[in-house]
C-alpha cells in the first residue's frame, strides 16, 4: 500500500480542510505531517463551520485514526484549547486521535521569540501568525527542541527549564525580557496542558504508519500551509519554516518516497496570499475587493484581510513540478461567478523585458504577470451537484488550466460546504 498526500499549491489557505473532511471515508488513517498552529483549516457541514489548527480535518467522519506527526510543530495550550472543543461538540476525540513522539513543542517563550523576532525585523517583517512556529522550528533543527516523547521522561522539567534558560538569554538579546509573573503564568497553564496531552495515545509514526501500511490500510497525508510558503522552495524568506512539499509527508512521518501514491494538489480559482512577500499577481483594483468579499478572505487563525489577485500558472506549474501533482482539486470556483472576464497568468516579464515561464530564483520586485484572457461564465454554481449542470464556459476555464498545467483537474469545490463538492465522473 501507499500513501496518498493532499497539500496546497500556492499559498496556504486553498481549502485544504474542506477536502480532507470530504475524502476521508475513502481511507484508514489521515496524518498531519508538517505546520502547527499558524494552519487554520475550514470545515462546514450541517449548518456548523469548524476551524482545526493542529488537529487533522479527518475527526468528523465515521472513526477513522487521526495523527498528528512527528513534523508538526505542537503547542499544548492551543491543542487543548481546539481538542475540549471538539470533545464539547461530540467528537470522540481520545479514541480517534494519536500524537507522534517525535512532534516538537511550542513553549510560551517561543511565541515571545517569535514576536520580538518580527519586531526586529521592522519593515522586513514576514508577518508571521505569532504562533511561535519560526523560534520552534529553529530550535528543532539547532538540536535544542523539546519533543513530546520528552514528556514521558523523568527529566523532563530539567529539559524544559534548560531550554527556557536559552529562550530568556536570547529575549534579553533582543529587548524582549518577558515580565517573571506572566510568563510564571503562561507556563503553568502550559504544564497543565502536557497534562491534559499524557490523555492521549502517544505513538512513534513511522512505525506505526509502515505497519498500517503493511497491514492493508490506506493513508491520507494532510498538508498545512502551501508550497509557495516551503521554507525550500517558497518564496524564501517570506515563507513558514517547514517543508510543505510532499516531501514533507516523508520526513514529518517517516514513510519513504517509495510509498508515495496519489498526491493531491489544492488550488483555488485565483490567488491569496496572507502575511508579507511577493505575490506577483496581487490585485489592487476592485476585482481583488470583489475577490476577497465573494470568497471571505480573511484569515481563519488572525482575522488578517487576505490579499487576492488571478490565478498564476507559472507558480502553480512550479508547484506541481517539485510535489510530483498526480491530481488537481480546484477551489472556490464560485467566488468567480460575477466575473465577466477572468485572467490567468501564463508568463512572467522580467525587469529587462525578457519573458520566462519558469518560476525564478526570486520574484520580489518589478515582474510583469502576462495574462491570458478567458470569458467568464457569469452563472451562479453554489447550487450545483453534477458536473453536467456546469456552465459550459466554465468548463472551457477548467479545460484550459488543465492544459496549461499538464495533469487532469478531478474535484471541483463549488462552496465552503462538504455538500459542495463536484467529483468528476472520469476519476
Ligand atoms: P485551508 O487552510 O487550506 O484548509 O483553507 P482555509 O479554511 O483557511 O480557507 C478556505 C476558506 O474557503 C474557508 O473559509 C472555507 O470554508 C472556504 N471554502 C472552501 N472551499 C470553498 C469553495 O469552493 N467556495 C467558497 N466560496 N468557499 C470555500
Ligand atoms: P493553512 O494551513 C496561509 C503564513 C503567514 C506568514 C508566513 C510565516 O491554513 O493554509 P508562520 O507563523 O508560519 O511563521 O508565518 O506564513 N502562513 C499561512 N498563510 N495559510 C496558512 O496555513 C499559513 N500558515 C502560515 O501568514 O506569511
Ligand atoms: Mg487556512
């Protein structure tokens, strides 16, 4: 058996937990493997909307296992706080869920780190989610991060108060000395929640994963963020600071490249882009205001206005190309149902004139998109069930992107609900 692997192709926010939500019942197992906090991931369904940050989007269907892997980054407050509220509203969420040992976790300094470091960026700022994420990350990969494993270790509280020590000397550093009483305060709730995470079923996933393979189940890997947010391939360093490519699903869960299968690449319509960094087909008109009304374009973790513009092919084949895309899933195709005219970017002009199709080492700066022109369809499809109620013109757009970007565009979301999902009878 392989696994197959569902993540976003642009820049985060594509829609990807409405679409877990919808293909898990046709797998064992969904696993987070990269991101922490700073994803927020929408579901809707029964009149009901949820926002899941670090918990995969596969809880609410009928008893599947959910993990969350070694790759992502944990904060326990934060976990605790999303995981009472899915208890709260039925989720069986014990039996259901198991945390990778090897999952590293976000500490209340490291949000402190994290927000002095944006402040000391001034306007180099990356507008990160605050989450503690970049401080976390770091200190996984300068071998000084705590994992959830170390929790089960009787020199835990040792291993905390070292790392802490580090985190204060480095706050110091930066003009940031957090006040003894609030941090005395955070850190205690902070224990409280490792508490309430020993309630769960820790687990070592690549073992765990490898067996279940083995053993005939089949296995969703959930992506967070977008592939223009990898810290590798993005556009650095305006990124997040974890793989978000399918290779991401290798190292975040320990299953090797060989057993890869599907991988589902997420995209919407057109564009958004939250937090600071290029964003060459960023609208500033009132097509981007009518993009980020129609589509509620604001983020689903800090309430940020997104920033919208036209579909960009060059990026998307680019994403494609370094995730190994097998199937596209098309997103939110009915925020462009009162566009006239829809505009797709298939070439980028340089500052010296010349025309590349290929995404560049950077695009910070003067790029001129090059768009192709495409009648809209101007036909309401919330409402629509099949692909034969289509609007004809509509599908000429799908068409069209599919050859542009090589590889056959199988689901098309029509709406936030689950209910609003068009599978498409050749797959
Ligand atoms: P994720 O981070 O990739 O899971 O995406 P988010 O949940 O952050 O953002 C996607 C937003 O679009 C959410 O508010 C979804 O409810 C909504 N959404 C998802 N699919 C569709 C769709 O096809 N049409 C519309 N109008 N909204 C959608
Ligand atoms: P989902 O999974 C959109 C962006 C932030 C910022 C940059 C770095 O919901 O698609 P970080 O806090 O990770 O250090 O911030 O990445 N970002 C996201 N943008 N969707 C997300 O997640 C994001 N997670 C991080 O806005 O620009
Ligand atoms: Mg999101």
């Amino acid at each position: 058996m392989k696994v197959d692997v569902l993540l976003g192709l642009q820049w985060g926010d594509e829609g990807k937990g409405k679409v877990v939500d919808v293909l898990t019942p046709g797998y064992d197992i969904v696993a987070r493997f990269q991101g922490g906090p700073n994803a927020g991931h929408t579901l809707e369904f029964d009149n009901h909307k949820y926002v899941l940050r670090s918990i995969p989007s596969g809880v609410f269907q009928s008893g599947q296992t959910n993990i969350i892997g070694g790759g992502v980054v944990l904060d326990p407050v934060l976990f605790r706080e999303e995981a009472e509220a899915l208890e709260k509203s039925g989720v069986d969420l014990k039996k259901v869920l198991k945390l990778g040992r090897k999952a590293h976790l976000i500490m209340p300094t490291h949000r402190m780190l994290d927000a002095a470091g944006e402040k000391a960026k001034g306007d180099k700022k990356i507008g990160t989610t605050g989450k503690g994420i970049g401080p976390t990350y770091t200190d996984k990969i300068s071998r000084n991060g705590i994992r959830l494993g170390d929790t089960e270790r009787a020199d835990f509280a040792e291993r905390y108060a070292a790392a802490r020590k580090r985190h204060i000397e480095m706050l110091k550093g930066l003009g940031a000395e957090p006040e003894a009483e609030a941090l005395a305060a955070a850190e205690k709730t902070w224990m409280e929640a490792v508490d309430y995470l020993r309630e769960f079923e820790f687990i070592d996933t690549e073992h765990y994963l490898n067996k279940a393979l083995t053993d005939g189940k089949k296995v969703l890997c959930e992506g967070a963020q977008g592939t223009m947010l990898d810290v590798d391939f993005g556009s650095y360093p305006f990124v997040t600071s974890s793989n978000t490519v399918t290779a991401g699903a290798c190292t975040g869960l320990g299953v090797a490249p060989n057993r890869i299968g599907d991988v589902y690449g997420i995209f919407k319509a057109y564009c958004t882009r939250v937090g600071a960094g290029p964003f060459p087909t960023e609208l500033f008109d009132e097509d981007g205001k009518l993009m980020r009304d129609r589509g509620h374009e604001y983020g689903a973790v800090t309430g940020r206005e997104r920033r919208c513009g036209w579909i960009d092919l060059v990026a998307l084949r680019y994403a494609i190309m370094v995730d190994g895309v097998t199937k596209l899933i098309m997103m939110k195709s009915d925020v462009l149902d009162v566009f006239p005219e829809i505009k797709a970017c298939t070439a980028y002009r340089l500052k010296d004139g010349s025309v590349v199709t290929e995404f560049p080492f950077s695009v910070e700066g003067e790029i001129e998109p090059v768009y192709t022109s495409i009648p809209g369809w101007m036909t309401d499809m919330s409402g629509m069930k099949s692909e034969d109620e289509l609007p004809e013109k509509f599908l000429d757009y799908v068409a069209f992107l599919e050859k542009e970007l090589g590889v056959p565009v199988e689901i098309l979301s029509v709406g936030p609900d689950r209910e609003q999902t068009i599978v498409r009878k050749r797959s």
